[in-house]
C-alpha cells in the first residue's frame, strides 16, 4: 500500500522517502511550523527518524502520510498529508497537514487534502470507515481556513488539555459520501428487525 500516489492538479502526493530528509529539515525551520506541529525535526537523524515513522505507519496501517509535491515545479516537496486511523475497522479516522512556508497560500493544503479525503472514503470504505477528523486549536486561523474550505464543517468546540493543547480547539467533521460502504451481510440473511424480504 506504500505505493500509493494520489494527484490534485499539479500536485503528486506520495510516499515519504529517505532523499527527502534535507527538504523536511528545511520545511521544519520555521517558527509556524514549531508552533503547531508536535514531533520535533531539527537534525538530520530526527528527520531520519520522522521518515522512519512515516514508513512504520504505513506499516502498520495507523498512518498514512503522503509527502505532497508539486510537479509544476520539479517536484518540489511542499507539504505533508497525514491520515491517522485508529485501528483496522474503525468507522473514525483523523487528518493532519501542514504546507512548507514558502508555498503557502496557494491552497496546497485544501487541494491535498481533498485528494486524500477521496482516497481514504474509498479505500477504507469496506472497513466501515464514515467519518474522518480534523482538528486544530482555536487560534489556528489558516488551518481553520482549510477545514472550511475542503468540506469539514465545524462540529464541536473542545476544551484546552494543558500542557500540550493550552487553549480550547476546534472538531471539524467530514462523513462519507454515501454513509459509508453498505454493510456487508451473509447471503441469504436479513437484518435484525427488517421487513424487507426481498
Ligand atoms: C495551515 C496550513 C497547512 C495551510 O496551508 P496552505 O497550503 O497555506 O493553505 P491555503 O493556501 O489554503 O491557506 C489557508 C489560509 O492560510 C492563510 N494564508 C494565506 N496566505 C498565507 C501565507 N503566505 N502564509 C501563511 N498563511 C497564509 C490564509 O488565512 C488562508 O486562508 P484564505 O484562503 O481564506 O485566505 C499552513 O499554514 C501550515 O502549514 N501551518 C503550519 C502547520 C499547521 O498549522 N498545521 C495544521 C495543524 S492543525
């Protein structure tokens, strides 16, 4: 499953890779980034290490991280796209991103995003998976922005958690298209309580 790509215009989502450890390095170099994002990246084996985790995730089939390049451009790295799943048959999973400093504000975020939330309603739909999070602290204006403009709608305003979350954040929800894959039953066998014979 490692192999998966998705693409969003001029923007090819992939695999992370051990040749793109200098452009995280560079990517994780900025006080934004910092600010919002949990595992620290400040050394070449940290990022090693970050790429190492990427690749477990895929793995283990906890998380899904697609490094997002921008074909237009040489295929510079411009982002991160993560879905973080619970486990197998879980009807949740979590989005997270984050846009290298110099390509934001080009909506790389939203149009990666949306090439991901397709993927996922698709590939894990036989696993019952419905509904996907994302969620970001209240002063995170730009990732606010994103949810908003790719389909996640405001759900719920949680309270702060200090130390790690010191102000209250937003649960913005995206479902299923459809609900969801139908659930599969043996052949021949109703559901409980249907009158449907057929
Ligand atoms: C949040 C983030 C991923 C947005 O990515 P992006 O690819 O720039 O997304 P967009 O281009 O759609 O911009 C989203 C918003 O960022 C703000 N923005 C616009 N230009 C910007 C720029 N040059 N620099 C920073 N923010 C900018 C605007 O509020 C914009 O919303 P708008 O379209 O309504 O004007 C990016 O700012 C980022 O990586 N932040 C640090 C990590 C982070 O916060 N991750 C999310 C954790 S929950």
């Amino acid at each position: 499953m490692a192999d998966v790509t998705l693409t969003a215009g001029a923007l090819l989502l992939r695999a992370w890779r051990e040749e793109d450890v200098p452009a995280l390095l560079e990517a994780y170099d900025d006080p934004v980034m910092r600010q919002w994002v949990r595992m620290p990246v400040s050394t070449p084996e940290e990022a090693a290490r970050w790429v190492e985790v990427q690749r477990e995730g895929w793995e283990s089939g906890t998380r899904f991280s697609f490094a997002v390049t921008d074909t237009g451009r040489d295929g510079e790295l411009v982002g991160n796209l993560a879905l973080k799943r619970p486990g197998q048959g879980a009807e949740r999973a979590e989005v997270g991103y984050w846009t290298a400093a110099r390509a934001r504000g080009r909506g790389v975020a939203p149009r990666a995003l949306e090439a991901l939330t397709a993927w996922a309603f698709t590939a894990f739909a036989a696993e019952g998976l419905v509904r996907l999070d994302l969620l970001h602290q209240v002063d995170n204006v730009a990732s606010c922005r994103v949810a908003e403009k790719s389909g996640y709608a405001f759900a719920e305003l949680l309270g702060a958690l200090p130390p790690e979350f010191p102000l209250d954040g937003h649960l913005h929800v995206r479902r299923a298209p459809s609900g969801g894959a139908p659930i599969q039953r043996a052949p021949g066998v109703s559901p409980v309580g249907s009158s449907d014979s057929r």
